[in-house]
C-alpha cells in the first residue's frame, strides 16, 4: 500500500514535468535553440571580421613577425584572464544577461584595434576583444547546455557547427568588402551595428536564468577532480585544433615539399571535416553516447595524424588532416555538453574551468609542436598531436550521463518566466 501511495504521489509531479519539457520543447523552446544558434553564428563571424585585417595592423604599425605575434598574444592574455570571471559572473547575474552583455563587449570591441593609433593601444584593444570572446564563449555554452538539457537530448554540436558556419561567412563577407574596396574602419563598424543589432533580437528569445541567491562564492576556486578530467581532454581536444591550424601548411610545404596553392588546401580539408563532423555530432551522440563518440573522435584523429605524417605524401597528408578535423570536430561540444552534467558543480563554473584549461591547450600547442621540432624534426613535433588524440581516445570513459544531473539542471530554470 506504501508503495502505491508513493507511486501515485510521484505520477502528478512527473505528469507535470513531463507538461513543463513539452512546453519549452514547443514554440518557446524552438525560439530559445534558434536564438543560442545565432548567438554562436554572431560569435564566429565577428571573429572571422577581425582575422583578415590582421596583415594591414602590421603594415600601419611597422611591425615584423616577432612583435606582431606578441601583439596578437594579448588576445589570448585577455581570454585566460577573463575565463575564471565569466563563471562567476554568470552565476551573479545568470547566463541569459551574461551571454547579451559579453556579446555587446565583444561586438563594440571589434573595430578597436583596427583603429588604434599606437601599439600599446592596439595590444590593449586586442585583450578587450580577447576578454569578449572569452566570457562569451562562456555565457552562449551555458545557454546552450540549458537548451540541450529542455530538449533532453544532444544538439552542443549543432551549435558549435554554427560557430563554424559564421565564421566562414565573416570571413567572406570580409573578403568582398575589401574586393570592393570598403576600408577597413567601414567594415568593422557594419559588422559591429549589424551585430549587436541581431544580438539584441536574440536575446528576448534566450532562456531565462535566475541568478544566484546563495552565498557569494570566491572568483578562483580548485575545480573538482570530475571537471579537472574534462578540463585535461578539453586541453588535449584544443592543443590538436591549435597545432593543425598553424602546423599543418608548414608541414605540407617544407617537409613534403608541396606549393603553397596545395598546402593550404591541409587547413581547408581540416575546417571542412570539422564543420561537416559538427553538423553529424548530434545525431551521433544520440546515437552512441558521449563516451563512445569521444573514443571514436580519438581513434579517427589518430588515424588522421598517423596517416598524415607515415605515408608522406602531400594527398595522404591533406586527408588525413582532414580526418583529424572530423576526428576533434565533437570533442569540444560534447565535453562542454558534459558540464552541464557534473554533480556538485553549477555548469556555469565547470564550463569556465574547462575552458580555461582548454585555452591553455590552444595557445600552448602550438608552440609546443616548434620546440619539438627544433629540437627534432617537425613530424615528430606533429606527433605531439596523434599523443593528444590518443589521450582522449583512452580516458572518453570518464565521461557519464546523469539523468539526475539533467533534472537538476531543469530545475534551475527560472521557469515563471518562460
């Protein structure tokens, strides 16, 4: 009788459970998903803005290679500084106003170093913008992983796809400008207005979030061992995407010996795997579970890797970078996706703690894969890469679905204001 009792107690709460997912599944939810998709769309393609004016902020300043990489390290100063703020921060504020005001910081900081007088304030406007893409990298994933949680199944991959998709399209629209001749300064200053004003659209859709009422936690906090495992195969996922980015032209250039108009077709072959692997991520998720798909995304990379540099010719050496890019294209969607599922941890503060190592892993690779190969050979520094792939083949079992952890999670909505 007892146990009836129980049941039939149990049966309205999760009739009405059932009742709140269907209506954020609805037309409120379709809104909610399309608006975090143009929020990561408006992050890429603000981004890509930026990137081919890159050479004219060396021409104007006078810079060689060395300064001008040191001037570009700023941006990446001002994301490692501001990702330990933004969990915090959207934790005081919540992740829908967090996601609009990083947005807005990163969109009005986009035509700052492109007309910066000096150099000084050009390094200054690169770790605002850096700082931008920071917390709003941050702020949109949160979103993210609340719609992903309402829908109870994956769509992380879809929306970094997005983020790929926007930066291909940034990155064209930049091109035509300067085909048609618009300068630089006219350029920055449309995508910033037509930014910020797609922005503010979106945000009424967001999913609201209410801050928290607890006590105010510290800014820098030791992240639990659970999220210092996601934050190590974060750190694996972005050393690869780093290392193929930079690496693999030069690979296919000086070691193949292959001309520049095929190398860098490598990088090609790599964006495209990854925005085609993005768009399937999802479905394979659904499919195999985060865990099998993070052990397949290794194994496929590590194929990719070895092929690229065994085989040694410049065809085998442009599939397999493809295949390393269709390899990592769901590591960073999927461990993201998995924050939210962490128990003991607000997702907001695990997402900030991943993706600070994360962007260890990025800025690091790099330079890690030239010291290698200075100190060897640059194949052998590229090995670096398939070592970091293998890492995350072999511990994707320390990933684990928590449907309490989702519940919670749909709980956490402000849900009077849906």
């Amino acid at each position: 009788m007892v146990g009836d009792g129980s049941s039939a107690t149990r049966a309205p709460e999760r009739r009405r459970a059932r009742a709140r997912v269907g209506a954020v599944r609805g037309s409120r939810g379709l809104k909610a998903r399309a608006a975090v998709a143009v929020v990561f769309f408006i992050n890429g393609a603000v981004l890509a803005s930026w990137i081919p004016h890159i050479p004219a902020l060396k021409t104007d300043h006078g810079l060689d290679d060395g300064r001008l990489g040191l001037v570009l390290l700023s941006m990446a100063v001002g994301s490692v500084l501001a990702l330990p703020m933004a969990g915090w921060l959207i934790g005081r504020l919540g992740s829908r106003r967090m996601t609009a005001i990083a947005a807005s910081m990163f969109c009005l900081a986009l035509p700052l170093p492109v007309v910066s007088p000096n150099v000084p304030l050009a390094a200054l406007a690169l770790l605002i913008l850096g700082a931008g893409n920071a917390m709003l990298d941050v702020s949109m994933n949160a979103q993210a992983a609340l719609v992903e949680a309402r829908y109870r199944r994956p769509l992380m991959s879809s929306f970094h796809a997005l983020w790929s998709v926007g930066g291909v399209v940034g990155a064209a629209l930049a091109s035509a400008a300067m085909a048609a001749g618009v300068g630089a300064r006219w350029h920055v200053l449309a995508v910033t207005v037509a930014s910020l004003a797609i922005v503010a659209i979106a945000h009424r859709e967001l999913l609201p979030t209410a801050p928290s009422s607890g006590p105010r936690e510290p800014v820098f906090v030791l992240p639990p061992p659970s999220v210092l495992s996601l934050g190590i195969l974060t750190f694996c996922g972005l050393l690869a995407e780093g290392a193929v980015g930079d690496w693999s032209g030069v690979y296919l250039r000086d070691v193949l010996g292959a001309p520049p108009s095929v190398s860098a077709i490598a990088f090609a072959a790599f964006s495209l795997a990854m925005a085609v692997g993005r768009f399937a991520g999802d479905p394979l998720a659904a499919r195999l579970g985060p865990a099998r798909l993070l052990r397949l995304s290794g194994v496929t990379a590590v194929v990719g890797v070895g092929g690229a540099l065994l085989i040694g010719t410049p065809l085998a050496a442009i599939i397999g970078f493809g295949l390393v890019g269709l390899g990592i294209a769901n590591v960073i969607p999927v461990l993201f996706s998995a924050c939210g599922r962490v128990r003991g941890t607000r997702p907001e503060m695990a997402l900030a703690a991943v993706a600070t190592t994360g962007y260890f892993g990025f800025l690091t690779g790099p330079p890690l894969i030239g010291l290698t190969a200075e100190l060897t050979s640059l194949p052998v520094g590229l090995g670096v890469v398939g070592l970091a792939c293998a890492v995350i083949a072999a511990r994707a079992s320390t990933l684990t679905r928590s449907p309490r952890a989702r519940t919670r999670d749909v709980a956490a909505l402000d849900t009077g204001r849906v």
